[in-house]
C-alpha cells in the first residue's frame, strides 16, 4: 500500500498502477463534488472524473513533481466540467427531480434531526437552483474559489483567463446568488412572523 500522495506519483511514473488506486482514493470525492456543482448531474460528473483520472494517467510523465497534484488535476476537472455545461446548455437543459430528491440524498448529512434535514434539505435545493441560474463559467469560478479554496490569481493560471475576466465572473455570481436566494431569506422571515403570531 503506497502511504502518500508523491509515492502514489512515483509509483504511476513508474507504470504501477497502484498509484492511480491511491490517487482515486485521495482526490475521487472531492473531484465528483466540484464537477457536479458545475455540470448538476451526477453520472455527468462522475464520467468528468473518470475521465480526468485516465487523463492523468496517460499524461503523469508531464507533471512536475516539485508541484502539488491537486491544483494540477482540478485543473482538467474544472475545465471539462465547464467545457460539458456548455454543451448540455446548448443541446438541452438538465433538470433535478422537482422535489429535490437526488441532490437531498447527496447532501444531507444523517446527523441531522427530522425538521433540520428538511430545513436544510429546502435551502440545499435554493442553493442548487440558484446555482443553475449561473453560466458554467461562474458557477466554475464559485466552485474554484470557495469549494476548492483558490485565490484569485490560481484561478487567472488554472483558468488562463485575465484576473479582471475572473473578478467579473465572482462578481456577476455573487451577485446573481444573492438576489435568487434573498427570496428564500424573506420567505423564512415571513414564516418566522407567521409562527409568533
């Protein structure tokens, strides 16, 4: 069993393919969460990283040890994720169940009480869907820059687009976030009005 992430490169340099196993192991769940926040579908996303995955395989003799693997492989899941959601925005859009029953089973932690998995299970759905309203492009820098932590300037190099380009994008999204989910905000308002009446 390899212990860590640059034995498992070592070992995949050296045509083991042990290494791609511990590399699936490491990076798989995180990878399947970004590219689903940007294709919303999860046989999509899983194919994205499968993909990705095989990618980094066939091409692990380019990566530079001295450099974490992480950025380098979300790089290619990113991309293609975004690359995939433009296509299904062009050829049809993907819809989730109406009552959120797919994205409620991804999400929801089975720690929580009855009445706090629908809470969450509801604003999880406001948030998938507000997320929807967003282009590929902005919902792959808010995936990039508050899933996977990267700074701006990461971002202007994972996505070899100009910082201002990717300040628009953040910008534009959060701005589009906050007005689709503030009318979940006001109907939770009103509703706590209602219960002390």
């Amino acid at each position: 069993m390899l212990a860590n992430e640059k034995q498992a490169i070592a070992h995949l340099k050296g045509g083991n393919l042990a290494g791609l196993t511990v590399l699936v192991q490491i990076w798989q769940v995180k990878a399947v969460h970004a590219a689903l926040l940007i294709v919303r579908d999860q046989g999509t996303a899983e194919e994205v990283v499968q993909e990705a995955f095989m990618q980094a395989y066939r091409k692990i003799d380019q990566f530079d040890d001295r450099r974490p693997f992480g950025p380098w492989f979300m790089r290619s899941i990113i991309h293609s994720a975004i690359k995939i959601a433009d296509k299904q925005k062009r050829v049809e859009a993907l819809e989730e169940p109406q009552d959120g029953s797919r994205i409620a089973e991804w999400l929801i932690d089975p720690g929580f009480a009855p009445h706090e998995i629908v809470e969450t299970a509801e604003f999880r759905e406001a948030v998938w869907q507000a997320l929807a309203k967003l282009t590929p492009n902005q919902r792959a820098a808010v995936v990039m820059r508050y899933f996977l932590d990267e700074s701006e300037s990461e971002m202007v190099s994972h996505l070899n687009r100009p910082l201002t380009t990717i300040k628009w994008w953040l910008h534009s999204a959060r701005q589009k976030l906050k007005l689709n989910l503030s009318t979940l905000h006001e109907t939770e308002s009103e509703s706590q009005e209602v219960g002390r009446e």
